[in-house]
C-alpha cells in the first residue's frame, strides 16, 4: 500500500489569547470556583482558516488508499474516498484537519487515525457535511483501536459544520488524552462508547446527538491526579444508552406492590464482559455547569465518583440510578427532572443547595449512602459506600420534588433540611416512608411539605427543630398549596398521586401563626401553626414498630 505524504507548517490563526493548561480535578466544585476558561487553550474554539494558508486536498482524487500527514499545519479535506488519514507528526506538532464537504469511509481501522502529535484540532466547514465510518478493529501494541476518529493525544472539535461518526467497530469519537467539543453539530452512533476522553472531556459548545450501545460520554482515567474528569458547559447534548430507559414492569408484589409506579430492579452486569450503558460518566468527578441535556440511558443518567450540578437544564430518564456519584452529590443550580428512575439522586453524601429538581422513582427518590452500583471504574461497586451511619443528606435551598415508591428522603446517616422548598410524597403502606434515617433528622429551616397514603410516616415522628404539623385529609389529589394569613402562597407541591396525609413546617410559620391549606381548589385546612408531633407517634405519626433507626439500606 503506497502512502501519500503531505507536510507544511502553517501558522494557526489564533483569536484569543492562550489560556493556561489543564488544572488537577476541577470538576468537584461549585460554578463559582470552576474557571472553564482554565480547561481549554484559545486553538481549541479558534474556528477560523484560510485556504490560502493551508494545504488543501481532494480526497476523491486520490490513488492511495491512506493519506499520511507527517507536519504541522492546517489541512482542507473534501471528497468521497475509500481510505484512511493517518497524523504521524512530531510530538510537538499541532495538527489541524477542516472538513469541507467529506465521507471517509476506512477499511480497516479508524477513518482518521492519529498516532502522534501534539493536539489533532478538527474543524467542521461551515455550511459542510461531513461523515467517518469506521472499519474492523486494528491492534496497536496491547491497545486494541476501534473507534471513526481517534487520536493518541488531545483531541478538539471545533466549527459551524455538522460530523457524523459511525463507530461500527468499537467506540464513536476517542481521545486518549484530553477531549473537547468547542462546536458543531456532531451525531454518533457507536457499537460501545459514543465520546470517550481517557484523561479528560469537556464539552463547551455545540450540539451533540449520541446513540451508543456503551456509555454516550465517558472518561476513564483514575490512576492520576487531575485525571478522569468531565465537565459540560454548555452546548445542546442528546444521550441514548443502550435501548434507553425502557418500559419498566409494575411489580405484581413486593414492597411496591398495590401502588402501581413500582418498577422492577435493574439488573446489574457484572464480571470483565459487563458493559456499562451510562449516560455521563467520569471516573473521578463529572460537573455540569450550562448547557441542555437530554439523557435516556439504560444505566445511570449521571455516574461518577463525585457529581456536581450547579446549571444547565437536565432532562434524565433512567434505567438505573437518575444521578449517582459514588462519594459527593451537589446540586446547588439548574433544572433537573429525573421522570424516570430506580432511584433519582445517590452518594454517600447529598447536597441539595439550589436550582429545582424533581424526581419520580420507583425506589428512593434520593439516597445518602444508599446505592449499589456494580457497573462503576475497576469494578468497583457498593464498596465505596462504605461511610453507613455518617452519611449525610443536606437540603438548604433551592426546590425539591420527590415521588417516591420507596422512601422519599433517605439516608443511612443524618437529614438535615435548613433551607428551600422540598415536596415530598410516597405511600407509607409499602413499608417504606416518605422520610427515612438512621441518625438524626433535623429540620431548621426551609418549607417541607410531606404527603403520604395510608396515614403513617415512617420516621417523621423524630424529625427535630422547628414545629411540625400533620393534617387528615380525606384521600385528596392534586396539588397543595401552602398559604400564611395573609393568603400568601409559602409552598406549592403537586404529589402527582392521592394522600391522606399532609405534614407542614416552615421557617416562615411560627407557633400561632394562621395558615390555610388547598388541595387543588378546595380548602382542606384552616388553622393554626403548631408542633404536633412528638416521638410518641402524634396522630399516627409514629414509626409502628420500625424502632428509631430506621431502615438501613442492605
């Protein structure tokens, strides 16, 4: 086979100055200590060319069937061809590819394939469409390479124009360094992973749609400080796990059973043929800053050893966990509806301090230390759980809504509410509650609505701080609304099913203070604030025969 060299050095044009280099671990943190600008250097996003200082090729013209780029400069692709591009430059090369108009279809291998360079830039032609398919799987030393664009090191994608990656053998787009998605309209459909970054992906802009029978995005190192990361910033992305989230079957019985949303288990892969069909994974911490994402996944919606969501919009539809991180969950921005789930959000410790969320599972809607994940990195799975009584679920802002078919709040460890609005409903006669801990439960500010079937809330009895009240009502359904004496609207919850049951404290209600109560239009009551609960199990508040502990997570 004959190769066909090309090689000019061409000056990048660059219009923004050159920011510093990838920092260690900068996902773990809210959005104020997260400089995006420190993730990527001004050739990532610069999208500007000139074919008058580039090297410009038609592939349709050519003989060969691989094309070797062996320097640094900037390169025009176009043209139908039946071939590879291979980047074979020096290691400190910056590589640039624009595609303008071309379908590289390799047969065997990768359709562009970078061995070495310092960074491989792609860059989508405005107004172009371009296609990469990929062909049967090449080895290279141990590593076994399968993917339509792949690079050895730093990868960007940058542009107006629109990619479609077909990853027929093995993975859609890899890097096995670090990875960033600046623009474009990029599609992928891929037998395993969709965009997979070993060291890092960030994705700033763009739209992305991901098809993948793996993860849709994934990086996978944990092995190196500062490594293993993903951050998205913004941009539009679309994830399909696997067959998606599915048709999850009512159970027939078992602790759901009666209630009709009861889901059956997922079914965990487990040993070295497990494949892991997660939306958005990060070996160490995955944050979401900006941006609109949309994920169906057969597993988790979000996974990673520690979550941060502090914007963005989040639609998740899950088969498994809606967000999991195996150590740290926040929330603390954005808007998060997990509509479908086993359970909605888990860690060892959840955070919820801002944006709203609202949450419908068929188990817990949110979890500290709670979960078992066996599809995790290095096979890893509730091993990291592994704090028991000193979780921790923190609410102290923003709006929660959580239906739950098990319990609503859960954790093996303390609750402590100190702030925002959080709605929570679940039927107590599945054997579960709507509030559920095993230390202590505290709540010290914030409005808590809590409504329920079967007139008892496991847990709630020892719920401390300030006044509680229950209120009977007569199997109501739609939306309550919580009001002050002055008909100013504190609280609106929709439980989305019917309640006998409502229980009320506020921050912004005293001991004596007037308040009134709607189901949908109707008053079901006008009253008084006043505590009246007690661990004695006031008005069948107690926790019938559950002890003081509440039921730990097995």
């Amino acid at each position: 086979m004959r190769k066909h060299h090309f090689g000019r050095a061409v000056a990048l044009l660059v219009s923004l100055a050159i920011l510093s280099a990838f920092p260690a671990r900068p996902a773990a943190a809210t959005a104020e200590t997260v400089d995006v600008t420190t993730l990527y250097k001004a050739r990532d996003v610069d999208a500007s060319w000139s074919p008058a200082k580039a090297e410009v090729i038609d592939l349709s013209a050519l003989s060969p069937t691989t094309l070797t780029i062996s320097a640094a400069g900037d390169y025009v692709l176009s043209g139908v061809w039946q071939g590879q591009v291979i980047i074979e430059a020096g290691k400190d090369d910056k590589v640039r590819l624009i595609l303008n108009g071309v379908s590289i279809t390799s047969p065997q291998g990768p359709a562009i394939y970078e061995k070495q360079a310092d960074k491989l830039i792609v860059t989508l032609a405005e107004g172009t469409s371009n296609t990469l398919t990929d062909g049967a799987k090449v080895q290279d030393g141990d590593d076994e390479i399968g993917a339509a664009l792949y690079a050895e090191d730093d990868l960007s994608i940058n542009g107006a124009g629109e990619l479609t990656a077909h990853g027929t053998a093995k993975h859609g787009i890899q890097s096995k360094a670090d990875l960033v998605l600046a623009g474009g309209r990029v599609t992928i459909d891929a037998v395993n992973d969709g965009l997979r970054g070993r060291n890092s992906v960030l994705v700033l802009d763009g739209e992305l749609r991901v098809t993948a029978g793996g993860d849709g995005i994934v990086s996978t190192r944990e092995d190196a400080e500062g490594k293993g990361w993903v951050v998205i910033s913004g941009g539009n992305v679309t994830v399909q796990t696997g067959d998606g989230a599915g048709e999850m079957q009512a159970r027939s019985s078992g602790k759901n059973g009666g209630w009709g949303r009861g889901w059956t288990e997922p079914v965990r892969q487990t040993g070295d043929n497990a494949v892991s069909q997660k939306g958005i994974k990060a070996a160490t911490d995955l944050t979401v800053l900006d941006g609109t994402l949309a994920l169906d996944c057969a597993d988790d919606g979000l996974h990673a050893a520690n979550v941060t969501v502090s914007g963005g919009s989040l639609s998740v539809r899950s088969g498994d966990d809606g967000l999991h991180a195996d150590a740290s969950m926040r929330v603390d921005g954005g808007v998060i509806d997990i509509s479908q789930c086993y359970e909605g959000v888990e860690g060892t410790d959840v955070t919820i301090a801002g944006g709203s969320l609202r949450i419908v599972a068929s188990d817990d809607a949110v979890n500290a230390a709670g979960g078992n994940d066996q599809s995790g990195f290095g096979g890893r799975g509730n091993d990291r759980f592994s704090r028991g009584d000193s979780a921790m679920l923190a609410i102290s802002g923003g709006t929660l809504t959580a239906i739950a078919g098990g319990d609503a709040l859960d954790s093996n460890g303390s609750i402590l509410i100190t702030g925002g609005v959080t709605g929570v409903w679940a039927a107590s006669r599945t054997g579960e509650g709507a509030i559920d801990f095993n230390g202590s439960g505290t709540v010290s500010g914030g409005t808590l609505l809590v409504a329920s079937t079967g007139g008892v809330m496991q847990d709630t009895a020892q719920l401390t701080g300030q006044s509680i009240l229950s209120v009977s009502v007569q199997g109501e359904q739609g939306p309550i609304t919580l009001l002050n004496g002055d008909g100013d609207t504190l609280a609106v919850f929709d439980p989305e099913n019917a309640y006998d049951t409502v229980l009320i404290s506020s921050d912004r209600l005293a001991d004596g203070d007037a308040l009134t109560l709607l189901s949908g239009e109707a008053q079901v009551f006008a009253g008084t604030m006043s505590h009246s609960l007690s661990g004695g199990g006031n008005q069948g508040f107690g926790n019938q025969g559950f002890g003081g502990g509440g039921r730990r997570r097995r």
